[in-house]
C-alpha cells in the first residue's frame, strides 16, 4: 500500500500516480499546485524554493539549507510561479 503522509510541509501523494508527490501552496488566500515530483524529498524543495520567494524571512520550510533538487533549477521555478500569478 503506497504511503499516504509525509513529514513534509506542502507535500501530499498523487492519487493516480503511485510513488509521485504532489507539491501544494497556498499563498495571498489562494491554493496552487506546484507539480508532482519522484520524491517527498525532491518536492519538499521545490515547496521551500517557492515559499522563499513569496514569504520571504517569514518563510516556514521544510529544511533549513536553501537547496534545490539537481534536476529542478531556479529559472523552472520562476517560471512556474509566474505562470501560477504568484509573480
């Protein structure tokens, strides 16, 4: 049976495809869905990357090192927070 929680902020598991994580935000009264990735872990970054932009300081994160997954770089997450107005 695929694992149904994570200790991670933001990071739920994609109901059709197994072993995917789903990364959610919610930001100026509004929810978004930021993709799905492999990994909690993977996705659990991309969530702290994008909340950095958004909230800043005030963040709350999942880890405390600013690190994005080596296959996610800055500029796709720019370009998806604009695509989603959170630009």
């Amino acid at each position: 049976m695929p694992e149904r929680r994570t200790k991670f902020r933001g990071v739920t598991p994609h109901n059709q495809r197994p072993g995917w994580w789903n990364v959610r935000f919610k930001a100026h009264g509004k929810k978004y869905s930021l993709g799905a990735y492999r990994s909690p872990e993977k996705a659990a970054r991309v969530y702290d990357a994008v909340a950095r932009r958004v909230h800043g300081g005030e963040a709350v994160l999942n880890f405390e090192k600013e690190e994005l997954p080596g296959d996610v770089c800055l500029a796709d997450i720019m370009l998806l927070m604009r695509r989603k107005g959170l630009l």
